[in-house]
C-alpha cells in the first residue's frame, strides 16, 4: 500500500533538512510517495483577496514574484530527492496561494490531500520558532491534530525509533500509524518505553474504549493495560508486518520531565525519532497532550512523531 507524506518546503535550511530526513529514512521505498508543497502569502496590492473569488484575475507583481521564488525551491527540492534514491513519479510538487495564515493553509492542503502524514521542519528550541515566511510551527502544531504530524528538529542521523507506551488508545494509535509508515523497511529498529510522571499520573483507560479501532477479540488477548501496553504495542507492530527481532523493550521509568526523560532515553539509546500518541484538540490538555507539547518545545537535532 502507497504511503503519502506532504512536505512543507520554504527553500530554507529547516525544509533542507527535512528533505535530508525523508532521505535517510525512506530512500529506498518504492511505496513512499511525498507531495512538497510550498504556501505563497498573497500580498502587495491589497486587493489579493479577489483571486479567491476570480481566479482569472492576474495575480500581483509581489504574489507572482513569491511564486517564481516558491516554484525554483520546489523544483530543487524533488530534483534532490530524485538524486538521492526517489523515482521522479514519487515525488510531485505544488504551491498555494494564501489570503489568510500560512498554517491554516497548510491544514487544509493536508486534509484536502488525504496524506498519511504531514512533515515540517522548525527553527530551534520553544514554541515561537519562525516557519514558511514567519508564522509560527507552534500554530500550525495546534491546528492539526486529525493527520500524524512529522516535527524535524535539525539534522538527524539514527534511522533508530524510541515509541512512547502509555496506557490510552491515542498510543496504540501511535504504534499503528509507526507500523503502517514502516511496513517493509529493510532495517528500521524500534524501541518500546514507558516514562512516567512522578506527579499526576495517568490512569489507563478503560478495555472497551479500545475496542471500536481494535475489536473486543483482539483487546482480550493482547491489551496489559496494568503494563502500560508494551504487549500491545509490539504486537500492533508484528500485525503490520514489522519483524519481531527489530523491537526491544526498554525498563519503564518515573520522572518529573517526561518530555524531556523521552529526549534523554533516545539520546541515550541512539534513536532519531520519537513516536508519541497525543489527545485530540476535545480531549483537554491531559498528560498526552502535555507530554507530547513538552517534548517538541525541548527538541534537538531529532524528529518528533505525533500521532492523534
């Protein structure tokens, strides 16, 4: 099955190192097939906003200089990825012209697209670090939480993955959404852990709200809610086709960071890209949702994988 990624592509270091990302980890997938996508800010005459209802109207002097520059970045990004292991058919290229905010764009190009996942490269630590022409990758972070959310953090160089187990569906719905991404990989490892809060600590959720994604059969014989799922999670794994020897399993911890416990423990065991399950935009802020925001704001040269 084709897996689908929209890549975000501002001609900047940040979307050169997600092209270096998608390189180093899917080079070689005929499967794979990324959509880059570049936003162009309409602008200069004030009057921008009457394309959005007349499209044969000529766009501005300032637009269609911002189109110019946003195609040349696009053309150079897939001329990249084709030299470096992509066929020219897995790799296609679009802009948008936008009269309201770059993120909100971009949110809805994703759900226009139907994409698996979305990739965007951000500047640095904290949650103001400039993206596409200066608005925010916090705000677009916030948008989106119905499409998995690929968050690329400088350069990264271990094609190793540390999954975040906790007991919740937004978890498991991690490890599937990890599982169906690395289905043939020839040589992607992964490894399970579960860090704790030592303060507000998360009880699981109950077996039945499991059941509608999973069925009630497949729940009784493999959901360890009292062990934070790692069973479950590695066989979500197996199910989708990822070898049973590439997943290992780390001792659980408690800490007062969890975010940070995460970039510490995939520092320390040499993996990439972290893989977290978050709440959705309904389900309050929650340990998820925290951990999940804590995490990407403390992000260093690793890529953050959100799911949920």
């Amino acid at each position: 099955m084709e897996k689908t990624v929209m890549v975000a592509i501002d001609g900047s270091v940040y979307s050169s190192n997600s092209l270096d990302y998608l390189i180093k980890i899917f080079g070689n997938e005929s499967s794979f097939h990324i959509h880059l996508i570049s936003v162009v800010p309409a602008g200069g005459s004030g009057q921008d906003w009457m394309f959005d209802v007349d499209p044969l109207r000529q766009q501005s002097p300032i637009t269609e200089k911002r189109s110019r520059v946003a195609n040349r970045y696009l053309k150079d990004a897939k001329a990249r990825l084709v030299r470096n292991g992509f066929s020219k058919e897995q790799v296609s290229y679009s802009t948008q012209i936008s009269s309201t905010s770059i993120s909100t764009t971009l949110h809805h190009a994703a759900h226009q697209g139907q994409y698996d996942s979305i990739l965007i490269g951000r500047r640095g630590i904290g949650t103001v670090g400039g993206l596409f022409f200066g608005s925010t990758s916090a705000d677009f972070i916030e948008k989106c939480h119905e499409i998995p959310m690929w968050i690329i953090d400088g350069e990264v160089i271990s094609k190793r993955f540390l999954l975040a187990v906790q007991s919740q569906p937004e978890s498991l719905m991690a490890a599937d959404h990890l599982a169906f991404m690395l289905q043939d990989h020839p040589e992607a490892k992964i490894c399970l852990y579960h860090s704790n809060s030592m303060f507000g600590r998360q009880q699981p959720a109950k077996p039945e709200h499991f059941h509608s994604q999973w069925g009630k059969q497949w729940c009784e014989q493999y959901l360890d809610l009292e062990n934070f799922l790692f069973y479950a999670h590695a066989q979500v794994l197996i199910d989708n086709g990822v070898p049973k020897n590439r997943i290992s399993q780390l001792p659980a911890q408690m800490h007062l960071d969890v975010g940070a416990d995460l970039l510490r423990q995939a520092k320390k065991h040499n993996c990439g890209t972290i893989v977290i399950g978050r709440r959705g935009r309904q389900g309050g802020k929650g340990l998820l949702k925290g951990v999940s925001d804590r995490t990407v704001q403390q992000a260093q040269n690793i890529a953050i994988w959100l799911v949920g």
